[in-house]
C-alpha cells in the first residue's frame, strides 16, 4: 500500500529562513506522488521509504524496521544542505497484500518510475527484502542490460526458501536472471552456514570478509570492485546496517559483533556510488525499537546525506 510523505516528519532547527547557506534539509525537501506523471529532464534525487518488516518476520528474525524509514528521514531532515540538490520525498510503500511478493511487486514499478526521473534514486528499508524489489524495478527500468547487485552485507541473503523473506533476495535474483551477478563486501564466517558458502561457490558469487575490511580497503580489494563496476551496465547497490559493528548500530534486525566500522562503509560506498551505473541505493534494517539514542537512524540518515551525488 502506497502512502504519501508525512510532512509533519520534516522539521528542525532553523539558522536561517533567508540565507540558503544555512538551510537544513526540511527547508527544501519537496513533496511529490510517485503516481503521478512528471515531464521533466531527469533530475535531482527521489527517496522512497520501503515501511515493511514482513520479510524479516518470515525470516524470523527481530521485527521492527517497518518504521526504519520514517526514522531515517527525521534525522535527516535536520541536516544541513551542503551541496544543491533538489531531494525529493515520494513517501513509503507498506504491506497490506496477502503475500510480501506481491508488496514487492508494486514497490519495484514505483522503483522504476523514480529512476527515470531522477538521477539518484535512494529506498530506505525496511527489511532487506527491498534489494529483490529494488531489483525488480531495476530491471523493469533497464530490461535488457547486465546488472551488477553489490551488497554490503554481514550475510548473503541467499537462503534457500519457497516464499520471499529477507534472506532470500540475492538467491531470488540469481535463480531468475542469468544476466545478472553478485557481490558482497563484509561476510561474517559466524553469520553464514557453509551451505551458503557452498551456494556462492557454485554460482560464482564474490565476497570479501569483513576482517579484510577492519582498518581500510587495501588496493586488491578495491581493483575488485572497480571490475566488478566496470563489468556491468547498470550497478545495483544496498546495504544492510547489520554489518556495521553493533556498537555503532545497535538498532538493526539482527545485530552483530565484529562487524565493520562505519568510516570503512563509507568510503567503500563512496567507490561506488559516484558512478554514473548506480541508480539506486538502498539501505536496508534499521530498526528503531532496538535502536539506543538514534543511533543507527542517524548514521543511516548521514550515509545518505554523504552519498548525494
């Protein structure tokens, strides 16, 4: 079910109400209906929140992120506008169909209307069965190219199961698209059964550990992503908040320890976003009701305030 924005999200503190140096995000965020149709040239950022845990319940892991979005787009509401860039709030898809596909389904087309309106289109989750409806509008979007998903991610999310829930995303796109490859930066071994390790062996999946990540990303690594970036037409990105280590995000569907510091997220990402492949970013379980202070809203909130292109 598609909702609208919630205006009353967008407030802060005001410096100014006539120097746009001093603006925050709230004092220029627009509103729009993803169901209606703009001619305009392609433009500025839409942001879409993905309000559903239903995946992580299937998946029995710790619900809660259904109100991930909202909390996201408070904190940055309150950010200050560093560069100019018309951001846009499309408002958030829930689940209200009888099986979370079909969710998927209708969150995907309007994926795919904000990607040919925009040049950055950023989904806010949400469990991260967003990245198999982010998919889905990714190719409805660009039907015939090669897609490259890269996940940063403590898990695969490549479960093996007959319904969708939000450790099977990354096996669903795989299984159905023979034009399209994976790659996750951030494994755990403690948080993957070796069936899954097996499975990524047999489908040529690439990953690099987390411990090859703690401190910086050496020059192997990164001649690996650049590859990988360069070996696709389109470059479909997400990240799960879980692989940060939980002292720094507390507030995710299934939190860990020794996970990634999130300056090492963030300049990885930063090797990545900037390419003109990468339409879409997601960023997937942040958890509010296992949150402590705000914390993982606001670095997921600061994440995207440093990825806007």
């Amino acid at each position: 079910m598609y909702k609208l924005a919630q205006r009353d999200l967008w407030t802060g503190r005001i410096d100014s109400e006539t120097d746009e140096s001093q603006f925050r995000h709230f004092q220029t965020i627009q509103f729009r209906n993803i169901e209606d149709d703009y001619n305009e040239p392609r433009q500025g950022v839409g942001l879409l929140g993905y309000a559903v845990d239903k995946g992580v319940e299937l998946n029995k892991g710790r619900t809660g992120a259904k109100e991930g979005p909202d909390a996201i787009k408070k904190v940055f509401a309150n950010l200050p506008v560093t560069r100019k860039c018309n951001v846009y709030d499309y408002g958030n898809v829930e689940h209200d169909h009888q099986t979370l596909e079909e969710t998927q389904e209708e969150f995907a087309h309007y994926v795919a209307k904000s990607i040919k309106r925009h040049k950055q289109t950023f989904l806010l989750g949400g469990g991260h069965d967003i990245a198999y409806a982010q998919y889905l509008g990714t190719r409805e979007a660009y039907p015939d190219e090669s897609i490259g998903v890269i996940n940063i991610d403590a898990h695969f999310d490549t479960r093996e199961e007959e319904y969708s829930t939000s450790g099977t995303s990354f096996r669903q796109i795989l299984e159905e698209d023979d034009n399209a490859d994976y790659l996750v930066l951030g494994i755990q071994q403690g948080g993957n059964t070796q069936a899954l390790f097996d499975y990524a062996e047999t489908k040529d999946i690439g990953y690099v550990y987390s411990e090859e990540l703690l401190h910086q990303i050496s020059p192997p690594i990164k001649d690996k992503v650049e590859r990988f970036i360069h070996d696709h037409d389109v470059i479909m990105f997400t990240i799960c908040m879980d692989v940060i280590d939980s002292a720094f995000a507390p507030g995710v569907s299934a939190n860990g320890v020794l996970g990634l510091f999130p300056h090492v997220v963030l300049e990885l990402s930063k090797r990545i976003i900037p390419n003109e492949k990468v339409p879409t970013i997601s960023i997937a379980e942040t958890n509010p009701k296992y949150d402590v202070d705000n914390r993982t809203a606001k670095l997921s909130a600061n994440f995207f305030h440093h990825f806007i292109l």
